[in-house]
C-alpha cells in the first residue's frame, strides 16, 4: 500500500544522512553518493514534467536558437516553475546535506535539468572537463547536487569526475583527468554530490537515449546566482522561508543606496547573517 498522502510531497524518507561520513568523503574526495532521495512517482512525474517543457521550450524558440545559446539540452531556472520543484528544494533530505556541507545560509546557485539528448550533442561547455567555482584553499564554497531521472552509467553520459582534485588550486594535465576519471553510476532517484571544484564533465551518451537529470549547484549566501530567482520565479515570495532562503531572498541586492537604509529585517532585501562561513573549512 502506498504511504504517499498526497503528490506534492516529494519523500525524504530513503536513507538517512551519515553526516560525518558524507563530510569525510567531500573533505578528501570531493564527490559523494546520496543514495536515493527521489520516490519512483516522482521520478516519473519529472520526467515527464521535464519532457513536455523541453517541447515547450523547442516550440517557443526553435531547435537553431537554442542550439545557438547553448541550451538545447537543458531546462533553465526550475524554480520558476514552483509546485514540485520547490518541494524538491524544500525537503528534509536535500536541505540536511546541504546545511552539512555548506551552511543553512547556503543559496542555490543555479538549478536546471541536463537532459543530454542521446542524439545530438551540444557545445554545452559540461562536455569538457571543468570546476563550476574559483577555487579557495581549505574550504568548500559550492555543492553541485545532480539527480538522474533514469538508471546511469558510462553507456548514457552519466558525468564523469576525478576524486581529490577539488583540493588543488591548479588544472590537472588532460592526461592525469583522462586515467583517473571515474563515472556516476546508480540508479534513477539516486543523487550525487560533487564539490564545485571537483574536476568533472558529462560524459559520452552513446546510448540513443536522453539523459535527464536535475541538477542544482548551491553556494555560500554571498556569492552571486545564476539568474535573479526572486525576479524570475513568480511564486517565490509565498513560498516556504527555506524555499526562500535557498533561492536568495535573503540576499537581494537593493536597487540602490536608499533602498539599503531600510533596516527593517522584515522589509529588508539583503538581511543581516548572510555573510556565513561556517562548516565550510577542511584541512
Ligand atoms: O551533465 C553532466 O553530466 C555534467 C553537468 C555539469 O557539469 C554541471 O552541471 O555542472
Ligand atoms: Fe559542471
């Protein structure tokens, strides 16, 4: 019998958080398995979501464009769909392994499906070995959360990365990258975690299929973000204070000077704390 009480929730039940484990695995190796943190009704229902609005998107602006911009593969700024996909962000068990590895200040930077299509390949820069975030010394500023939506490994693009080399400051030869690159490999609803300054890329989708996946790269509160989420996502404002939190309206940057004398912290667009470096050193 199905425990689900109604499909908005999306379940945080699957597996429980070893936080000393996960933070050793990041610490030293910079990439991490979650486990499974989507249910399979969720599961289907973002695939499907995810398909009918890359219809949507191809309709809208034509396969060229979007190939043009580099966006043939992916679904942009999922927030701004709320429902579901703030559910997502909002959960126990996404929001636990975040507050471990950065901080409950931590924003999410950008938030978007890959879908890597196993037909026509992109210049979508992931396809090249590279970090997400300027490397600091001892200390994780980003988490890239990546979800398939589909069983992965090698055969279908799942993305490759090279463990430990998030804790150097430079770029490892291309041949040291190619021996020692490891490819994600699980099963669909079963998450990944690599340290922004992990050495990673998509891998090869060979398999005629598309590859979806849910990414969503989180960041210390003062870092910039992809997009102005509290502009772009309609719902935001009514959402949920950790839904709020994680897409930057505790960080928005007022307009100008008068605008930032208000000191009201209910009012007040970027709101005092936010400048939190906590949990984020490793030696
Ligand atoms: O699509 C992939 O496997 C890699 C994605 C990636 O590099 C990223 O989202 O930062
Ligand atoms: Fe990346």
């Amino acid at each position: 019998m199905d425990e689900i009480a109604n499909d908005r929730t999306i379940l945080n039940r699957f597996s429980m958080i070893d936080a000393a484990a996960l933070t050793e695995e990041m610490n030293i190796r910079g990439v991490a398995s979650l486990g499974k943190i989507l249910s399979d009704e969720d599961i289907a229902w973002f695939l499907q979501d995810l398909r009918r609005k890359k219809e949507e998107d191809i309709a809208e602006f034509g396969i060229e464009t979007l190939k043009a911009n580099f966006s043939i593969e992916t679904v942009n700024d999922l927030g701004r769909f709320a429902g579901k996909y703030y559910d997502l962000i909002g959960g126990d068990q996404l929001n636990t392994i975040v507050n471990t590895l950065l901080n409950d200040k931590a924003v999410i930077h950008s938030y978007n499906a890959i879908i890597l299509d196993g037909k026509e390949k992109s210049e979508m820069v992931g396809h090249g070995f590279h970090r997400d975030m300027p490397w600091f010394p001892n200390c994780r500023t980003s988490i890239i959360v990546m979800i398939p939506l589909v069983d992965y490994g090698p055969d279908n693009g799942s993305t490759q990365f090279v463990p430990g080399t998030h804790a150097f400051r430079d770029m490892p030869s291309l041949d040291f990258l190619m021996k020692h690159r490891q490819s994600a490999v699980g099963k669909a609803g079963e998450a990944f975690v690599v340290d922004s300054c992990t050495w990673h890329r998509a891998g090869d989708n060979v398999s005629g299929l598309p590859r979806p996946m849910i990414v969503i790269k989180y960041t210390l509160a003062p870092f910039k973000q992809q997009v102005e989420f509290y502009l772009s996502n309609k719902e935001l404002e009514s959402a949920a204070p950790i839904v709020k939190q994680r897409l930057g309206w505790n960080v928005r940057v007022p307009h100008d000077y008068l605008e930032n004398r208000d000191w009201n912290q209910e009012t007040r667009k970027f709101k005092s704390g936010q400048y939190d470096m906590s949990n984020t050193y490793f030696k």
